[in-house]
C-alpha cells in the first residue's frame, strides 16, 4: 500500500529498558500525535513537564549518541534508534514520553521499538504526507569523514561507508533504499558496536554505563567476544545506515535525497543536515499526491521530476 496521507500511532505503547550511558531504568511510551506534529519528546523533570520536538536546531550533542534539549538543556540523550525506528516505518506523528535522561537502549537495535509499533498499530489521517527534497548537493568534510546530501528522485538512499583497524570489522560498504520492508528486513536489527578496550576510559568520562553483551556487539583485540555472534556479516555498516537514518529524521520530515557518509557518525550525520537546512536554495518541501492506483518505479520517478511527489511505497496498515 502507498501512503499518500500522514500517518500516526492507533494506540500507546509501553516500553521498559536501562539507558546505554546511565544505566538507569528508563520507561517510554510511544503514543498518537496530531497532523504535522511530527516526532515530540516528553519528559517530567522536577514536576515539570517539558517538551521538545524532533528537530536539527534541538539538537545539544553529537558524542556518543544524539542528544535533544531546549534553552533549558539537554532533555534526552540516545535518540536516535527510535527515530529511525518511526521514520523507517513509516510513522509521521508520534509522541515520545521519557520517565529519565536516555531512551532506553533495549538490545542495541531498532528491532524492539519496530515490534512496539507493531504493536500500537499504524493509521492514516486526512493531510496529505509533506518531505523535504533535497534540491542541490551539500558536502561536509570533518577530519578523514565525508558526508554528504543529493538530489534523489525514488525516494531516500543511504550509502554507507566505514573503516576501521580490526580484522572482523575493516572497510565495509552498505547501500539501503529505504521503505519500511528494507527497513525491517536489512538494519533494523543492527546493534550498537564497540571495543572492550574503551570500557574504562567512556567509564570515566560519563558513558556506557549500562553498556552490556546483551545490548552492544562488543570486541576486543582480534575477536568478536558476543557468544551469539553477528546478526549480519557487516552489522556495523548496518548499524551506521541506522543511526543515518535516525539523525536525518531530525530534517522534521521526510527526505527525498541521497546521503553518502564516509567514515561518518553522529556529528557528520547532524554538521550534514544543519548545512542543508541552512542554505534556503538547496531544498523544498513537496506534498504527495493522492494514491490512486498503482504505479511502476518510472512513473514514480516521472512524477516526482515533473513537480507532483507520490509517496514511496509503505508497508500495510498494522492492527
């Protein structure tokens, strides 16, 4: 089924974890939102309940994880699998309440928040679906890393490449044409990665505090040291085209464009989208047009090119 029209939750959905950085328990419930609300972030701090929306000017930090907040300071930390999670399937507006400082890490993936809104369902309401079309092509270099945008008329596609200096992990590629069948098929799933030989020194600084095998691929020197294994040959690649995912959601709405990352992570991911949101003239944003009827990648194409957007293709309507 196309989806020319918004959608939101149908219900609530509640979701118990520990925060990878804190530790702490943390409870989130993903619930309905009206039409162009976008993705929203509640918390209740010292009794006051304060708000943020999912967008690039909230975001307050890039280390480690994508940090929101507002002029008060940050709000919540590890926001970035969840977003993914709601964009990747499809969900235009959604509410997320947080009863602490972090999501909750769950297993490391976008797998458990994919089975909440499964579970919550998915409906459609009466405004047509709005993106935004990257317009021109936008490039950031930060260091050895490459990020950038282009113009990308079927829909938005990430190109992914890491490098790193272990024999499991070394020069990957992954290339995803994101609707919310690739989404759950090939990356949801994908977990966090990092070196045992890191633990005391992010200890020390404030992080990875919950970090454990049951949520993180871990490895040391020259191993893999998760008894279970890889869930992909290259789920790092994988997870990397997951976070892309999740911090582009921070556009506000959905993208028609091409992202490319070259060593990237979340600061590339954010100096990326800041950059294009910045310059006026490399975007624009398109509605969709009503879904009639079927029709082949070409005429998709067609259309967009010829000013009118129809919406990629979305999985089914979930009850």
């Amino acid at each position: 089924m196309k989806f020319s029209r918004q959608t939101t939750l149908k219900t609530r959905v509640t979701l118990t974890g520990v925060g990878v950085h804190s530790g702490a328990p943390v409870t989130l419930i993903l619930g309905p939102a009206g039409i162009d609300a976008g993705f929203v972030f509640i918390r209740t701090v010292d009794g006051t309940e304060r708000e943020v929306k999912a967008v690039a000017s909230a975001v307050t930090a890039t280390a480690y994880a994508t940090v929101l907040g507002d002029r008060e300071g940050a709000l919540v930390s590890t926001a970035e699998h969840v977003l993914a999670a709601l964009r990747g399937m499809g969900v235009d507006n959604a509410t997320v309440e947080v009863d602490g400082p972090e999501i909750p890490i769950m297993d490391g993936s976008a797998a458990p928040f994919v089975a909440a809104i499964d579970r919550a369902g998915i409906v459609q309401q009466a405004a047509p679906r709005r993106f935004l079309e990257v317009l021109k092509p936008i490039q950031v270099r930060i260091g050895e890393s490459l990020g950038e945008l282009r113009p990308y008329a079927a829909g938005f596609r990430a190109e992914i490449e890491i490098d790193f200096a272990h024999p499991l992990i070394g020069r990957q590629a992954f290339n995803l044409d994101l609707t919310p069948e690739t989404f759950r098929r090939d990356i949801c799933r994908a977990r966090t990665f990092g070196y045992m030989k890191d633990v005391a020194s992010l200890w020390s600084a404030g992080y990875a505090r919950g970090a454990s095998f049951a949520n993180s691929v871990v490895f040391d020197d020259d191993r893999l040291l998760n008894s279970e294994g890889l869930r992909y040959a290259d789920e790092c690649a994988r997870h990397k085209a997951l976070d892309v995912i999740g911090d582009l959601t921070l556009a506000g709405l959905p993208l028609l464009g091409l992202y490319r990352s070259v060593k990237g992570g979340h600061k590339l991911n954010h100096a990326v989208l800041t950059a294009l949101l910045a310059d006026r003239h490399a975007w624009r944003v398109v509605e969709a047009e009503p879904a009639r009827r079927s029709r082949t990648a070409a005429e998709v194409v067609g259309g967009m090119l010829g000013g009118g957007i129809v919406a990629p293709a979305y999985a089914p309507d979930v009850t």
